[in-house]
C-alpha cells in the first residue's frame, strides 16, 4: 500500500472521514487566507468547534442513558441477585426476559452509547490525523514544500540527513519502499511528511548540510512559520524544543508559552472530567471496581495529555486543548439540558408504550409480568415438578405454560420459555 501519510489515509472508514473532514478543514484555510489570516493554528481550533458541534447530539444521548443507568441499576441488581443460584436454561431466559424488560422500561439500548462511542471514534482518530498530517488535505499547505522538495530530491545525501530528523523513525517504511527514489511523487511525499515534523534545529541542519539550497530552505520554513506561528508560538515545533531554544536564547515568553501548553492541556483535561457525569456507588462490587477504575484513570489521563503535548508539535497540543475546553463548555450546556428533562416522565411515557404495544398482542403488560413471575417462581430445575407437587399443581402448571405460550409473541424469548416449561411439565407427570 503506497498511501501511507502524506498521501491521504486510506484505512477503511476512518480514510472516508479522514478525507471528509481534509475537505472542511481545506475549506476553514481557504477562508482564512481570504480573510488575510492563513493559520494553522486557528484553522486547528476552527476544525474541532465545527466537529465536537456535530457530534453534540450523540453526546447528549449518551449522558441522558448514564443518567437513566442509574435510575434503572437498582431494579438489574434486583434481577440479578433473584436469580442468583439458577444456572437452569428456564431461568436464565426468565431472566433475560425480565431485564429486557427494565430496558425497554426506562427506553434504552442493553449496549448502552457503545453506538454513539463506535460512531464518535473513527471520527476524532479521523480529525487527529487531519490535524497531524496537514499538506495531505490542504494543498496550499503541501505548495510551500513543493519547490524545495523537487530540488532536494536531486541531491546526493539527501536521504541520509533526513533519517537522522527525529520523527523520521516513523516513516522508515516508507524509506524502504520500492516506490522510493528515481524523484518519484512517492519520495516527495515522504521528505514533505519528514519535513512537515522538522523542528527549526532540523531545518537549520538541513541548510547547514547543503549550502546551495539554503536560500531556498530558510525561505521555505519563513513560509511555513507565517502559517505556523499562533499566539507566539511555532505550532510545528514541540514545546520541548520551543523551552530548548528558549533557554538559550533567554525568551521568558517562549519559554512559559512552552509551559503553559502542557499545563493547560492537563487543566482542561481535568476539568472536563470533573464536569462529565461521575459513576455513582453501588452495593453491586464489580460495579464499584469499575467505577475505581474509572477514577483511577481519570487522574491518569491528564498527566498523560501532559506528557503527550510537551513531545508532540505544538500544533497537536492546541488540538488537545481546544477539544477539552469545547467539549467542556458543551458538558456544562448538556448538564443544564439534562437537569430539566423529567426522567420520570421518560420513563412513564415508556412504560406506556409497552402497555400500547402488549394490547396490540392481545394480552396486558401485567398479565405477561405475572405469567413470568409465576414460571420463574415455580421453576428452578425439573426435579422441582416431581418433588412434592400435586396432580392438580402439575395440571394448573401445564396450563399456565399454554396461556403464555399463546400469548407470546412468536419467535420472542417468552415463547421459547413457555415452550420449554409446557415440555418440562408434560414429561413430569401430565
């Protein structure tokens, strides 16, 4: 596969968005350089607003289902502890029936936002590598390295200076390539990917290692630095590099800039995790394993943004950044929407539903609650119908398996259970 990095991503799915999301983002600079501001930076910020606004309607859904997990987890803990013991075929599908019940109950999926979370994640990795991989999805971008890569792939020794750059480690593939060399379009993809990542020393290296086109290399990175610089900054260089040449050149601003940047993606890191739903305590153990976990995690998580945007581009810490504010001003929003909604009305008005829906069935919601109570209750193994139970107890047991074998919706859990049960009963004495 040729298309790696600079080269659009092709991985299935994620490349489609991918592609999508270089459309918009091509558009958002376009629109900035019309305006007279060609950043990268803004472009960045523009970007994750318009997505994580996009995405605001799968958020909201999936905090109205944590808030309707814990009103429904009592009544699943009651299930669960009911039929603790019985590890029958009957019970295990009472049991299944009664907690798809609670679900429909309260209006939720049993997979929960595992949909909204499979729908969103393809998505932001998509926006990563937008944002990572910028001259892949903005032409003009990918046009300020144009003239310079088309003389460097002339040059004797070129490809050797590159690999000492430190994140040529991640092209290496591609440097072995059989699509490498001869000046094709592959090989200056991958110098722009290489360059594209350069810190300014790299660059300064680069002019050193080949005088004649120096002119042309310090022209070039001027270029890319106007596109670059936000807020000070040069958003390609990662702030570890940004705090090294400030050191040696004294600059108290560069060097609380390449502070600041790590710090805050931590901060906001952090208190978008404190404004996000928290899991509530439960007498249920594995679920207070869990919810420790959670926690553990999310004290983790922001060093780990911490660690992350100090190596990286700084271009990728303003990503991270962004996102975490916006999506904490959208928790605030989402949590004064979810504190008006009336769950209780939800879960009346679903409740309702499925009343509506057993009397189209011809039979009442709670007759099929009692018929299962009265199965599950009754039914723990098939020795329990030869073991104390009268003719006539057997007889009304049958019967009962009939009545809600017939009412059962064909094919339906309730079905095959009366099925069984009418079976059980007919070979223990009807």
């Amino acid at each position: 596969m040729l298309n790696i990095l600079l080269t659009k991503d092709s991985t299935p799915i994620i490349g489609q968005i991918t592609t999508l999301l270089g459309y918009l983002m091509n558009g958002i600079f376009k629109l900035l350089s019309a305006i007279g501001i060609p950043n990268i930076g803004l472009s960045i910020i523009i970007l994750t607003l318009i997505v994580y606004l996009c995405m605001m309607p799968l958020t909201i859904k999936q905090q109205k289902f944590s808030k309707l997990s814990a009103k429904m987890n009592p009544e699943l803990q009651a299930i669960q502890a009911k039929y603790k013991n019985k590890k029958d075929n009957d019970s295990m599908m009472a049991m299944n029936e009664e907690t798809q019940r609670v679900y429909k109950k309260y209006g939720v999926s049993p997979t929960g936002s595992c949909l909204q979370l499979i729908i969103q994640l393809p998505i932001m990795w998509a926006l990563y590598r937008v944002i990572y991989n910028m001259p892949a999805y903005v032409p003009s971008i990918k046009s300020v390295f144009s003239g310079l890569v088309n003389q460097l792939v002339k040059q004797n020794g070129v490809v050797e200076v590159l690999k000492t750059f430190k994140n040529a480690s991640m092209y290496s593939k591609q440097f072995e390539n059989e699509a490498f060399g001869n000046a094709s379009e592959y090989m200056k993809n991958t110098f722009i990917d290489v360059l594209n990542k350069a810190s300014s020393t790299e660059w300064d290296l680069l002019a050193d290692k080949f005088p004649s086109l120096a002119q042309d290399i310090h022209a070039t990175y001027e270029h890319l630095s106007s596109y670059n610089y936000f807020l000070g900054l040069n958003i390609g260089n990662s702030p570890s590099v940004i705090l090294k040449d400030a050191l040696k050149t004294g600059s108290v601003a560069l060097m609380i800039g390449a502070i600041l940047v790590p710090v805050l993606a931590a901060l906001t890191q952090y208190i978008g995790i404190k404004l996000a739903p928290q899991p509530e305590q439960s007498d249920n153990e594995q679920a207070n394993a869990m919810a420790q976990s959670m926690k553990t995690m999310n004290l983790t998580m922001p060093i780990m943004s911490a660690v992350f945007c100090y190596t990286l581009p700084t271009g990728m810490g303003i990503y991270w950044i962004a996102g975490a504010v916006i999506r904490g001003i959208q928790q605030v929003i989402i949590n004064k929407h979810i504190d008006k909604i009336d769950f209780d009305e939800v879960i009346r008005k679903n409740t309702e539903k499925m009343e509506n829906e057993a009397r189209k069935k011809g039979v009442s919601q709670s007759t099929l609650v009692n018929a299962a109570n009265r199965n599950t209750k009754s039914i723990s193994s098939r020795a329990g119908y030869s073991n104390g139970m009268s003719q006539k107890e057997k007889e009304e047991a049958y019967q009962r398996a009939m009545e809600a074998r017939i009412n059962a919706k064909p094919g339906s859990i309730a079905a095959k259970a009366a099925k069984v049960q009418e079976y059980n009963n007919r070979n223990n004495g009807k």
